[in-house]
C-alpha cells in the first residue's frame, strides 16, 4: 500500500505532467493530450484560413478576396528565402497604387501601440501625411537594405529622373530565431524584386515573404490578410489589412482562450513559457476618401485587432500600423486639387469625421481575421536555433467546438 503522504506527492506530479505535457520514461498518462511543446501537428496540406474553418470575427461582410487587395489597386509582392539549415527570412511589399508613387503620393497615417522596433519613413508619414513609396516588411536586421531596395526602385522610376530625396517606408519584426538574422541574408534586389513581383489579386499567406520565419504565440506566424466591405448606406467603402505577425501573450480566437486550453500562454504558472516580446506589423488600406489625419485614426483602430487575438503589447513588442488611401480624389499631386485663391489648391471633399465610426470597426475586424490568417495559414518550420509548429488547428477547433 502506498502511504498517503507519498501518494498525495504522486497525484501533485501526475498533475503537474498532465499540465505541462512533460512525459516520464516508462510513464504513461491516460486520457491526457500531449502538450503543444514538442506535439506532432497534423500535415500541413490540412492548413486554411479561419474562414475556411468556420470563424468569423466581427458583423460585417469580407470583400470578394477577403484579402488587402480587395482595395483597387493594391498590389502585394513577396520573395520568400528559404536556404540551408537557417536562413528563413523574406521580404512582403505593397504597393498603393500600380503608377509611379513619388509623383503620385497617397495621404497616409501612421500608428506605434508599442515603438520597441524600427518603421523606416513613419516621421515623414505623420509630419507630411503621406507615402510616397511602396510599403515593405522584412526582418530587423534588414531594414538598410529594405530601404535601400525601395530607394534604387523609385529612382528607377520614369519621371525620377531628377528627384533627390526618398522617404523609403520600411518595417521590421525579428525572426532571429527561425533565421540566421545576423548574416543579414536580404539584399536589395531582394527588396526590388518583392516590389516588381507585386500584383492584384489573391494573396499568399502564412510561412511567406516576411513572414518566413516568425513566431506568434509560441507557434509559427507569418503573413496575413483580410477586408471588410461596408454597406452602401455607410458609403460602401473597403478596408483591407495585411499583417506581419511575430508576438505573444495568451491567445485568443474570436473570444475563446484558445492558448489556455491548449496550454501553451505566456505566464503559465506551471512552465516557464519566456517572453511574449516580438512585434506586429499592420498595413492598412482603403479606397474612402480620407485625410491623412482621418488615415491616422484608421491606424490606431486597426492596432484595436491585435490584443483581440490576446497580446498586452509586451515591453519588447514593436507595435505598429500604417494606413493609406487609394483614392484618386485626395490623391497628393496637383493636378488632382481644385485651383483656389490662396495657393496651388485644396484637396477633393474628403470622408467626414462623423461618418468614421464604421470604417472604424472594419479596420479592427480586419486587423483580427488576418492575425488569425497568418497563424492558420503557416506550416511547421525548422531553422537556425530549432522547429516551431504550426497551429494545431484540429486542436483549435476541438476547443472552440466545446
């Protein structure tokens, strides 16, 4: 007969292994699910997008693509660099527009929740507010050639011929554990080649571009994308998002403590699960007719989607959104400003303050679905310090089921 105090010991072990997940040689566990550590996860060809999957965050409707290209206009570029046992990095562009960019600028906005990182041409974006360049994501280490990509593109350009200043617009995230970030792997023609592959269109999501070798709540992140359409009462405008994810805390989907049940959550008090540091990067695009000042206020509600999926926006997290607009009439070139008395022109009837409450809620709704996105569409990757697994998605939806 085993004493009671010993067995008591035992029962707190038993439960401490269920728990965690951790397996004892020779030790089985009836009944309990292997851990999110270490568990095997179901064949990647099994990966979709939450939509797919029967989640649907928000009330309103997703445009055709359910995707940043859902905005006319708007092209997406990756080059993806996958070489050896640990280069896992990329670069992800979008464009605005097809044209040229420098002469024809969009008003723009731009919003930090947390600064722990670096956004190339964000200081330009909020004193002039607008873009003149294609957006890029790449990894922390590689913003210089990020920029220096964007630069030798926009010289390139027919009618640069005499332009003397870019302001290159570039963001990061580190996917130093995934990716050999240190050997700085992304080159400029890296960085050019994303821009000229940029198209309409659907877009490739998960383990891709800059989102190769991410991490998001301890599982692999990537790339994604979604849109939100308002109703022709509202105006009938469409809001499209594309994220970068690379951060933590205890994830939730769609309002269910997804992380938790999984056991796999920053501060779990039973294992020590580090940090929750990283980043996240959130492109916004519209086709409403927007100042650059109503275009900031878009951002700040777009970043409103990520502690949605369960981030506190930890001290080492580079928080960040930047918003455009694709539409011709507030477009930042002369010809599109209507001559006055007082100087070169003023810009087109813009989108009033108090009918920005609905595109408000698309850019928030948007913002969550693609962070659902780049976790349900990024495969298992291996790398240069070790494996991170995919979302066990099966897993997920057990859970979200019950």
């Amino acid at each position: 007969m085993i004493p009671p105090r010993k067995a008591f010991r035992t029962f707190l072990l038993l439960l401490f292994l269920a728990r965690t997940g951790v397996a004892l040689p020779g030790l089985a566990l009836p009944g309990v699910a292997a851990a999110a550590y270490g568990a095997p996860q179901e064949e990647d060809a099994l990966r979709m997008r939450a939509r797919e999957a029967g989640i649907r965050p928000g009330v309103l409707p997703t445009g055709p693509l359910n995707a940043i290209t859902d905005v006319e206009g708007v092209r997406v570029g990756h080059v993806t660099l996958v070489r050896g046992d640990s280069v896992r990095t990329g670069v992800t562009a979008v464009l605005p527009h097809g044209g040229n960019l420098y002469a024809d600028k969009v008003p723009a906005g731009f919003s930090a929740a947390n600064a722990f990182g670096k956004f190339a041409g964000s200081t330009q974006i909020r004193e002039l507010g607008e873009i003149e360049t294609p957006i890029v994501l790449t990894n922390t280490l590689s913003v210089a050639q990020g920029m220096e990509g964007v630069i030798d593109w926009t010289l390139r350009q027919a009618g640069n011929e005499n332009v003397r200043s870019v302001n290159a617009v570039v963001g990061e995230t580190n996917d130093g554990f995934l990716n050999d970030i240190r050997g700085r792997h992304v080159r400029s023609h890296d960085v050019v080649e994303a821009i000229v592959r940029a198209e309409a269109g659907p877009v490739t999501e998960g383990a891709v571009g800059a989102g190769t070798g991410t991490v998001s709540f301890g599982w692999k992140g990537g790339i994604g994308t979604s849109s939100r359409q308002l109703p022709a009462a509202l105006g009938g405008w469409t809001v499209g998002v594309l994220v970068q994810t690379n951060y933590g805390g205890i994830l939730q989907i769609d309002g269910v403590r997804v992380g938790e049940a999984l056991g796999q959550f920053y501060l779990d008090r039973y294992v020590d699960r580090g940090d929750a540091d990283g980043s996240v990067i959130v492109v916004v695009a519209t086709n409403a007719p927007l100042s650059d000042r109503n275009l900031e206020r878009l951002a700040h509600r777009a970043l409103y989607g990520v502690p949605r999926s369960g981030s506190p926006a930890t001290n080492g997290s580079g928080d960040y959104a930047v918003a455009f607009s694709t539409h011709e009439g507030v477009r930042r070139t002369p010809e599109r400003r209507t001559p006055d008395a007082d100087g070169p022109g003023t810009l087109l009837a813009e989108w009033p303050n108090d009918r920005m409450s609905p595109l408000f809620q698309a850019a928030m709704e948007a913002s969550e679905e693609a962070i659902y996105n780049a976790l349900f569409m990024a495969t298992t990757t291996s790398g240069h310090r070790g494996t991170v697994q995919a979302l066990p998605l099966q897993r997920v939806l057990d859970v979200m089921g019950r």
